[in-house]
C-alpha cells in the first residue's frame, strides 16, 4: 500500500524534475520570438503599452544562430557541473537539504531569464537553472528510491519523468499561449515561480530515512517510515536491512563472479567517491552498466525534438508548428504515464529494449518523410519517436541505476550517471543543428537509428534485471 505521506514526498520530490522538463523545452516554441526573427503581435495596442514594455524591458534579445544554440547548451552545462558534486553533496547534507538548495537555484534562474535585456542575462539565468535541474536529475530517482517499498519503485520511480514529460508539455502549453512579443517574458516568470513553489513544499515532505539510518538516526528514521509505511514489519525490515548495511561487515567469501561485480568486504561505514567508483576494478560492472543506461537516453536522440522539434517541422508544417509541438508533447506525458504501470509487471530491460527498438525504427521513418516532405509521415513517426522513448528510456535510467548498484556506491553513480547523461545532452544540443543545417541535412536522423542498433546490443549485454530483486547480490546473481 502506499500511504499518503510516501504519495505526497514522491509528489514534491517529482517538482524538480518537471522544473528540469519545464526549463528543457522552455525556448523551444518561443525561440523564433525572443531572438526577433518572426513578429507577432500580443493583446496591448503597441509593446510600450503593455505589461513588459511599461518597465522598460526590451522587446526582443536579438541572436544568431550560434547564440541561440550557446543559450540552449548552456542550460546543459549547468546541468553538468551540478550533477558532478550532487551525489557527495545528497550524501553529507542529506536530499532534502540540497533540494532546499537547488530549489532557490530555480527560483533565481527564472527571475534572471524574465528580467533578462541582454544574451549574457539570459545564458546567465539558463545556467542558473541547469544547476538545479542537473542536481534535481541525481537527487529525484535516489530519494524517491530510499522511501518507496521494493515493490512500488518502478511505479513510483517512472513518476520522475514523467513528472520531466509534463513539465515539457507545460512548458509547451505555456508557451502556446504567451508566444508573442509582448508576452513571453511570463514563460520565464512562471519558473520562477514554480521555483519558490518548491522551496516552500520541502518543508512537508521528510527526509530520507535510509539516509537517517547510515547516519545513526535510528530514532528520526522509525519516526519518518511510520508515516511512509502501512505496518510495523515494514518498517522493522527496512530498518534491520539499512542497520545491517551500516553495522555490518560482510563475512562472505569473494567468488571469481563477485570479484568482477564487486567486493563485498567494503567498510560500510564508507561511502565509495567517485574516484573508487571509476578506477577500482570490482565495480567495472556497475559503471559500464551506468554509461550504456546513462547515455542511451540522450544520445538515441530525445532533445532533438525537445530542443528543435519546432525547427524540424516548421518548413513541413509552417501554420500549425506549435500546435503540432503541443500534441506531441501531450503524447509523450501519456506515454510516461501508461507505462509507469508496467514497469514493476513487465520489468525493466523488456522495456528498455522495446523503447530503443521503436526510437531507431522511428527515426529511419522520420528522414524518409523529411527526404521526401512528407509532413504526416514526418509527424506520424516523431510521436513514435517520443511514445518510444517514454516507454522506457526516458524513465528506466535514471530509476534502474539505484536498483543495480551496492548502496555505499549509489551517490558516486547517481552522480557519474547525471554527468554523463549531461554531457551527451550537451552534445547533442549543440551538434545536431550543425549536422542537420551543415552536413546532413534531411538525412541526419539515420545517426540515431545507427546509435539505436548499437545501444540495444550493449543494454540486452550488459544491463541487469532488477524488478522484483531487492538487494544487489540478486541483482547481479552473488552467490
């Protein structure tokens, strides 16, 4: 059973996430208004008279095309430098600490972007707000994995991005209505608020208590899981499993199978860095298995839409482009939520596998219908595109990395797996309209169908199932 309070602490965790979607797609729909390249018109007679034009704010930030891609990655580089120390920062502070923090990241990144007059105001505010979205990628799916019961994580754990899906579609929706020169400021002032939203909502949730225990708060961590669970046993077992995680050193002898996974002979006490993580050998396992499931979900080509989508079809499609742009995004937040119920029946690499195999026959489709401009084949296939991706790598990652790696490694992968994920968002971002304006123009979405290939050998090869497995000797079959 899920209880209220474990409903309401996944919700408020969730809020950083939509911010990370909300600020992901925010200068999609709006990008050809805010660098002045198209003029429409808002409800005020002329921009002096209107809210923003009264305060003298100005009525557009002209760019070229380099600088509206250095104001779209540097969201992305925010994004990377936060992931990098989030993970160490969650573990000293505490998640709901640094969520206090970050949340005022948001709230101040959105005050720069609405207020902004300038393109340094600007990237300054989308970087700003990278650094929580980067933070909140790391924290979100490690919190909501310490106080969900094993057997609701893959239903609670997807809630994460789908919470990203519907911060993109309300960004989209947002936009559909404030994308005129007279109003788009506001898209930038409703992240700000959401941002204060936020800070305020954390004082209601809880703390992890799985991070209570391995911190010797025995008394705080029965007091918070008597609200996050129905009955005494639950919550007697989960805090006999994190004592003995925190208490206990390991008796068990290493097999030739466990020394190439791990080495359960590790002070508990110790949570591994970041520099173990990556060099010591026993856990070459974990961390391969982070950078295919890290890097999948990015460089199997999602922010190519989220960041271009109106670009890509605004020459197929020139009258109804953001409308088109908000069905999709509606698509994907139904497709996080349809599948969220699956995920604990079906399990993950099922889903992962079906959701690659859709993303790279999608995208063979959408290059025939842009050679051959096609618009309904085009956009046909690009809902595929997101449906496929919301099917399992848009929510699997970010959810299965806790599952399948050792508890004292958690925070050092979280971390490694958010900066990685940054970095090929990153690349992406800033590549993919090179390639596509300067190189490969229609063709260029046959690179994710050929990246697709790839990625579904190496996650069938190297990723674990871990529904249903509650310790990580399961995970990895340890003997």
């Amino acid at each position: 059973m899920i209880t209220f309070h474990l409903a309401w602490t996944t919700l408020i965790a969730c809020l950083g996430t939509f911010q990370f979607g909300y600020h992901l797609s925010e200068l999609n729909s709006s990008e050809r208004v805010i660098t002045c390249k198209v003029k429409i018109p808002g409800s005020a007679p002329t921009y002096e008279d209107s809210f923003w034009g009264s305060r003298n704010y100005k009525e557009c930030i002209p760019m070229t095309s380099e600088d509206y891609a250095i104001a779209t990655c540097i969201f992305s580089l925010g994004g990377l430098l936060s992931s990098t120390v989030a993970g160490s920062l969650a573990n000293k502070l505490g998640r709901k600490k640094v969520c206090f923090i970050y949340s005022m990241f948001y709230c101040i990144g959105g005050y720069v972007m609405m207020t902004s007059n300038t393109l340094f105001e600007l990237d300054l505010g989308r970087f700003i707000s990278g650094l929580a979205a980067g933070s909140y990628l790391v924290i979100t799916p490690m919190l909501i994995n310490e106080v969900t019961p094993v057997d609701h994580r893959g239903f609670l754990g997807s809630l994460s991005q789908a919470a990203v899906a519907f911060g993109i579609l309300i960004s989209q929706l947002i936009s559909y209505k404030y994308t005129n020169n007279q109003q788009w400021r506001n898209i930038f002032c409703f992240s700000m608020i959401l941002g204060a939203a936020n800070f305020l909502l954390l004082f209601t949730t809880c703390e992890s208590p799985k991070w209570l225990t391995l911190k010797s708060k025995y008394d705080e961590a029965f007091y918070t899981l008597s609200y996050l669970r129905y009955t005494e046993n639950e919550i007697h077992e989960d805090l006999s499993h994190w004592k003995s995680l925190h208490l206990n050193r390991s008796s068990k002898a290493s097999t030739p199978l466990l020394q190439s996974v791990h080495e359960l002979s590790v002070d508990p006490y110790v949570s591994i860095s970041i520099k173990e993580f990556l060099t010591r050998p026993n856990f070459r396992g974990q961390l391969r298995a982070v950078m295919i499931c890290m890097t999948a979900s990015q460089l199997t080509g999602i922010n190519s839409i989220t960041f271009y989508g109106v670009n890509i079809l605004a020459n197929l499609l020139p009258e109804n482009v953001l409308l088109v742009n908000l069905i999709i995004s509606i698509f994907n937040f139904c497709s996080c939520l349809t599948v969220s119920r699956f995920i604990d029946k079906v399990g993950r690499k099922p889903l992962l596998s079906l959701s690659i195999v859709m993303m790279g026959v999608s995208s063979f489709f959408i290059t025939v219908g842009l050679v051959l401009n096609q618009s309904l084949i085009c956009v046909a296939f690009v809902l595929i595109f997101v449906i496929g991706y919301s099917m399992g790598l848009g929510a699997i990652p970010f959810l299965i990395v806790s599952e399948f790696t050792r508890h004292d490694c958690v925070g050092a992968a979280q971390s490694i797996g958010g900066t990685l994920n940054w970095i090929s968002t990153l690349l992406l971002a800033y590549l993919f309209p090179i390639l596509k304006d300067r190189i490969l123009h229609d063709y260029v979405f046959l690179i994710f169908t050929i990246i697709c290939a790839i990625y579904f050998v190496l996650c069938n090869k190297f990723i674990p199932e871990t529904r249903g497995k509650p310790t990580f000797e399961e995970v990895w079959d340890l003997q």
